[in-house]
C-alpha cells in the first residue's frame, strides 16, 4: 500500500476506522489555515493556466500582477512515472529554480523519500533538503536533513485525538531552535486545536463543518512577555456544485470577502477584497481577482 497522502480531510473517524495513517504534522488544523488564507488574493490581479501533455507531464503557469505594479510569474512541471517515481521542476521570475525528486513504491514500505533543490544561476546551489516520511496506521513520521539543520516531526493517532511535535536541532548553535507541540480533537463535522510553540506562542482554533456546505472556523493567537493577541472568525458558504462565498474579520475590523465561481468548462473566476472597517470612507481597501483555466 502506497503512502497516504499527506493532505487527507480531518473529518473525525475516517483515520481511525479506516486504520490510514494520520496527517503529516505540517497539516495538523490544515482545513482552519485553507479556510483563512485560500481565495483571499486581494491586492493583485492572478492568472493561472493548468493542463497535462499527452505523455502525462503536468503543466502548471501562474502570473500577477500587483497593486504597485510588479509583475511575477512562474512555470512548473511535474511528471509521475508508475514506478512511483516523480519529478518536479520550478522557475521565478526571478531566476530561481526549485527541482523535487520524490520516491514512493521502494523497499521501505508505506515510505517516502524527497530530495529538494534550489537554484539560481547568478549564486548558484542555495541548498539540498532530504525528507523522509514513513505512516503507519496511527502514526506519522517526517525528518528533514539539510547541511545546516535536522528537523523531526511525528503524529500520533489515539481515538479521537491527534498529537504532534516539531522539533529543529541547530548544528551551527549545537542546540534546538524551534519546538512546537499540537492536540487536536476531531469528530465527525468538528475539529479543535491547540498549540504551543517554543513555549512562547499559543495557538488555539474551532474548525465546524456540518454536512450542509457552512463551514465556520475560530483562531486566535496569544505572545507571552507582550501579550499580543490575535483573534479571527471565518465562513464559507457553499452555494451550489459551481460557487461558494468566503468570509473573515479579525479584532482589528479587517473583512475579507470572496466569490468563486465556475464560468466555464475548466475555467474558475474569484474576486475577493479586503475592507478597513475602522475606516470604511478612507483609503486602505484592497480588490483581487483571480483567473483559473484547468484543462
């Protein structure tokens, strides 16, 4: 059996019914993150292009433009042979390029190896990162090598309950630089978590989504030493097969507002914006629009 994927849906028993590894901990909350970051593309105009050739390469094209009048862009390949081998192929516009390797169907069962590059051609190699993640059926391990640091995660599955850790040794510092442990509880159209990292940051969300479409998430943040605080409340709305509205505010009177629709075979519209409502007269609002073509 091949290695789960590592962006499963966090809806309660499927883990633990269906004996699947649990999530990777970089994934833990994923569902709170998407609902709060995804569609939001205000500022910038975003066109993105997806299509696959016929020996199975897949083509990923992605430009913007911003509200200063940058322009970015980038190309992405990636092909997957039946031997569980694939390889993807990054470039900026800024002359970078990222290449993954990744390693699935090998004699280490339900394990998987990536090894990652970065290139530019004015300073040349930035790094190599070796990733190695193995799942098991209540378990979810994940280590990351690079010349200059090791980085270990692990989740485990109990009931309803998952627990990771993030840990980071420093072997320049000859210490450990960054920790972080989560607890999350999931049941069937709820899921909440907490974290802790570095024993300084607490993190703490409520994600619910019933079976009817309404999704609805709450997260906040909380600094030791200055009590700074963070606080959000988000929704989404899924109006038929074909378009959902998205919304947020935080403490602040930030709203985020955002609307998806399919206008076509493949082809995806969004606008989004971002409104101060401390100042709903002044200056300080920002549009998005986004374009999508999946062929």
């Amino acid at each position: 059996r091949s290695l789960c994927s590592s962006a499963q849906p966090e809806r309660a028993s499927f883990f633990f019914i269906s004996k699947m590894a649990p999530p990777k901990f970089a994934d833990l909350g994923k569902a709170v993150k998407n609902l709060f970051s995804d569609d939001y593309n205000v500022g910038e105009t975003k066109l993105t292009i997806k299509s696959q050739a016929a020996n199975g390469v897949n083509f990923k094209v992605e430009g913007s433009r911003q509200e200063a009048g940058t322009v970015a862009g980038s190309l992405e390949t990636k092909y997957t042979h039946s031997s569980g081998v694939s390889i993807k192929e990054k470039w900026n516009t800024k002359n970078n390029v990222a290449t993954e390797l990744t390693l699935e169907n090998n004699p280490f069962a339900r394990t998987k190896f990536i090894v990652e590059s970065n290139f530019n051609p004015n300073a040349g190699f930035s790094g190599v990162q070796l990733t190695a993640e193995h799942g098991e059926d209540k378990m979810y391990l994940t280590s990351a090598l690079t010349k200059s640091a090791v980085t270990v995660t692990d989740v485990f599955a109990y009931q309803n309950y998952l627990v990771g850790g993030s840990a980071k040794y420093d072997f320049g510092k000859r210490a450990v630089t960054d920790n972080k442990v989560t607890v999350s509880y999931v049941e069937k159209d709820v899921t909440m978590s907490s974290s802790i990292t570095d024993m300084n940051v607490v993190e703490g969300s409520v994600y619910l989504n019933p079976p009817k479409g309404f999704e609805t998430a709450v997260r906040f943040t909380w600094t030791r030493g200055s009590n700074d605080t963070t606080f959000e409340i988000g929704a989404k709305k899924q109006l038929d097969s074909s378009a959902f509205v998205k919304a947020k505010v935080d403490k602040s009177l930030n709203l985020g507002l955002a609307y998806s629709q399919k206008v076509g075979a493949g082809v995806t519209a969004t606008l989004s914006a971002m409104i101060n409502g401390k100042q709903l007269v002044a200056d300080g609002h920002s549009l998005g629009l986004a374009l999508s073509f999946d062929n």
